[in-house]
C-alpha cells in the first residue's frame, strides 16, 4: 500500500480539523440517534441557537450534514449513510472508556484489555448493519461480534 499524496493528506487534515470541534462531535452523536430538529438539538446539547446554527452550518457545507423543513422546524440528519458511518467510526474510535470498557455498542462483548484481545487492527461495519470485524490474530473462527473465541 501507498502513502497518502500531498493532496490526500491535506484533504484528510482538513476534514479532521472540521470534527476537531466539540460541540460539533455532540451534534454528530446525537444525530446518530436519529433526524432531530434545531429545536431538540439546541434542548439536548445546551448549545445556545447562535453557535448551533453556526456549528450546523459547518458541518451543512462541508457535506456531512442536510437539513429540510417540516412544518415550522428545520430537521437535521446526516448527508448519507457513508457519512454517518464515518461519524460513527470516528466517534467510536475516539470514545473514553468507561469503568475499564469502551462503551460505545461496537466494542460491547469485546475483551476489556489488549492482553485479552491480541493484536486488534480495526472494527468495520458494513452499509446494511451486517458487521465485518477484522479481528485479533488467530486461526480460531470469528463469532458473531467479529472476535475469535
């Protein structure tokens, strides 16, 4: 495999720099639960509607996020589903971990510590919620949560 062009890297910098944000990555959380309105937006991250819309805005222009009218309120969700995997991803690659486990629901039922795991190079969840899992090394088969044991 190659590395990353000048220009890959520079793109890839600058879309890191655009989740580099907290309040951002809270809206992309919470967007994972489903479409949601500026309105329970602003209610469920206490982001004041200025820095909201700002914060939207951002992530509208750079192709991550969409919005449209219902009625009197602006829903937003995510662009595609290729772009809420990648939130998915990102967020779950970056969660803290809680009482000694990762909580996010891909790492549930996975080994708490590296010694129980192996060697672990990546977790990937396919298009149709069918998850692939790339897991320790070994030649025991994968069970359903894409882990040998």
């Amino acid at each position: 495999m190659s590395g990353l062009t000048p220009d890959e890297a520079g793109r890839l910098a600058e879309r890191l720099k655009l989740f580099a944000q907290p309040q951002r990555l809270r809206i992309l959380s919470l967007l994972l639960g489903g479409a949601r309105a500026v309105s329970v937006l602003e209610s469920e991250t206490g982001i004041g509607q200025p820095v909201l819309s700002q914060q939207l805005g951002a992530l509208r222009r750079a192709g991550v996020l969409r919005c449209e009218r219902e009625s009197r309120s602006i829903v937003y969700s995510f662009q595609n589903d290729v772009e809420m995997e990648r939130a998915r991803g990102l967020l779950g690659l970056l969660e803290a971990p809680r009482d000694g486990r990762a909580a996010s629901a891909w790492r549930r039922g996975m080994p708490a510590t590296r010694e129980e795991a192996g060697a672990v190079f990546a977790r990937v969840e396919g298009r149709e919620g069918v998850e692939q899992g790339v897991g320790a090394l070994s030649a025991r088969p994968m069970n359903d949560e894409g882990w040998s044991g």
